[in-house]
C-alpha cells in the first residue's frame, strides 16, 4: 500500500469516526435539555411553592411578633397599674390605721363622757310647739295645779254632761282631757333638768298626784319619778267641780314655795270656801270665785295659765289676762289641736 493510501483510510477512519460521535451527542444533548428543561420547571414550581409556604408561615410569625410587642407593652402597662394599685392599697391601709386609731380615741373619750339625759317624755314637733315658751317655766321649783273637773271632759257644757255617765275608761279618752295630758306631758319634758316640780289637781278638793311622796316634788332628772308622775297622770278621771280658791290656799302651805305656777284650767272656778255654793253659778259668781282664788296665793310667784276654753264662759280669758299681768306670768290659749300640731 502508497503512503497516500494510509493516510487517506487514516483520514476516512477519523472522519467516520467524528460522523458517529458527533451524532450521538447531539441526540444525548436533546433528550438531556428536555429533562433539564422539566426539572428546571418542576424546581421553579418547588420553589414558588415553597416560597408561597414560607409566605403562609412568614405571616404569622408577623403576627405573632406584634402580638408579642402588644403583650409586652401590656405587661409594662399591668405592671404600672399594678405598682399604683399597690401604692394606693398602701396608702389606704395607712388611712385604715389611723381611722382605727381615731375610732379608738374617740370611744375612750366617748366611754369617759357622762351619759346624755334621754327624755322621759318625747316631744314630736317641738319646732311648733314653741308658742308656749311665753309660760313661766323658771326657777329650780315648778309647780302645776290642773284642772280635773267633769268640764275637762268636753270643749262645751252639753258634751262634758253627757260624758258624765260614761265608764272611767272612756272618760280618761276624752279628747280634751286628752290634750291636757300631752300639755302636762311636753311641759314637763321642757324644764331644765335640775328643776323639781309638783303637780296638784283640783276639782272639789287638792290633792297631789302623788300623796305618797314626802315633800311631793319630783327631780326633772329623776327618771324613774317622772316616769311614775306621768303614769299616774293618764289614770286620773276628770269628775265633779272646781275649786280654785282650795287650790291657791294649798300653795300657801307647801313645805317648799314654788318659783313658778303653770295653772292648766278650762275656765272660771265653779266652787268656792268663801262663799257659799249654788247650782248652776252665774258668770258674775263664778268671777268672784276667781277673785277670791287669787286672794289666797302667796306673793310675789308668777301664775301662768293655759286655757283650754269651755264655750259659754267669755268672762275667763279676760280674768285669767288680769292675773298673768298681776303675777308677772302668762297666759296661753292653744289651738284646739295642740299638742298634736
């Protein structure tokens, strides 16, 4: 074989060669670009996926990150108010302290300070009551003489009559007798609590109302006395007449004279000791059974009155008049439901 002949198989034996290899890779290289191509698209679906995941996750730990500021900033917030509450508690213990401190001065001084006097008698409505302050209520000796006559017992001479057959204790419920119960009652509720005083009641004699009392007056701060003169005053029965002038003569003899008389009447006398008595007395006798009454008081002690008018007698509020200016008293005429007003 030539020289030309080798190199020219030479040259046929690489070129065939290339031929083969040169296709095989071409063919290798499609098929591997197409699988390329679909792991590349399948990864970017991955990745967009897993991007959206990290998305879906990425936002709650966004919210979970402001929530936990907003927690934060509420603890700080908790803790502020808690420090001012505890504060505050602080200072209110301290106020409790001294309260309970003040409590206890103050029920030592109140356990130390004499008890307040309690009225035996309540008096309701005393704001409209004090229209009676006129009545001479002075001096450390009170002394009451009331009226407790069969007139008591009605605001006319007709009305007291028919009473007259009642039982005893519809005669003490009288509405008149009543009013001059509470009078007594208020009156003596508003002495001065070292005053005494006395009640004397008169119809055809004068008695105390309480004979068993040695000198007859009662302390204003003696409870348990005044309690059983007020007792004894609701079980009198109003009956028969009224001598004034046994009344007034009574006074002359007390142990004790009195600074000051309160006289609780109805009207003029109906009897007397210095002249003699009749059925059914004309105004002018019974104005002179007055006269003679005031004859018999000791002097110089002032002689309020508290008229509760019987009608049909106009002669008494003038006469009653003269002895409050002759005594330096008063004279006091309620309203016909006083003391209920």
């Amino acid at each position: 074989m030539s020289f030309m002949d080798c190199i020219c198989c030479g040259f046929g034996a690489v070129l065939l060669l290339f031929i083969l290899t040169t296709g095989q890779k071409s063919d290798y290289g499609k098929d591997t670009v197409e699988q390329l191509k679909k792991q590349v698209t399948q990864l970017d679906r991955d990745i967009t996926q897993e991007q959206l995941a990290l998305s879906k996750l990425a936002r709650p730990a966004t919210l979970t990150e402001a929530e936990l500021a907003s927690m934060q900033e509420e603890n700080v917030q908790t803790k502020s108010k808690a420090d001012a509450e505890e504060e505050e508690l602080k200072r209110l213990l301290r106020q409790i302290a001294a309260l309970r401190d003040e409590e206890a001065k103050l029920l030592a001084d109140l356990k130390n300070m004499p008890e307040e006097e309690q009225q035996p008698v309540p008096i309701p409505e005393i704001d409209r009551r004090q229209y009676l302050t006129g009545v001479k209520l002075e001096g450390s000796h009170v002394l009451f003489i009331v009226r407790a006559s069969g007139s008591m017992l009605g605001d006319t001479l007709e009305d007291a009559i028919a009473r007259l057959d009642e039982p005893d204790f519809k005669k003490r419920a009288a509405p008149k007798w009543q009013r001059v119960v509470k009078a007594l009652e208020w009156l003596v509720a508003s002495l001065g609590t070292d005053a005494n005083f006395q009640i004397l009641l008169f119809n055809d004699e004068t008695v105390p109302l309480l004979p068993d009392r040695s000198d007859g007056w009662v302390s204003r701060g003696d409870r348990a006395g005044v309690q059983q003169t007020l007792t004894k005053l609701r079980q009198v029965v109003p009956e028969g007449s009224a001598n004034l002038e046994r009344a007034f003569n009574t006074v002359r003899y007390l142990p004790i004279l009195p600074d000051s008389i309160v006289l609780l009447t109805d009207g003029l006398p109906t009897a007397s000791d210095s002249a003699p008595s009749s059925e059914g007395s004309d105004d002018d006798t019974r104005m002179a059974y007055l006269r003679q009454a005031i004859r018999q008081l000791p002097p110089r002690i002032p002689v309020s009155t508290i008229l509760f008018p019987t009608s049909g007698d106009p002669g008494a509020p003038a006469l009653y008049w003269e002895l409050a200016g002759y005594t330096n008293g008063a004279l006091v005429s309620p309203s016909a439901d006083w003391p209920d007003t």
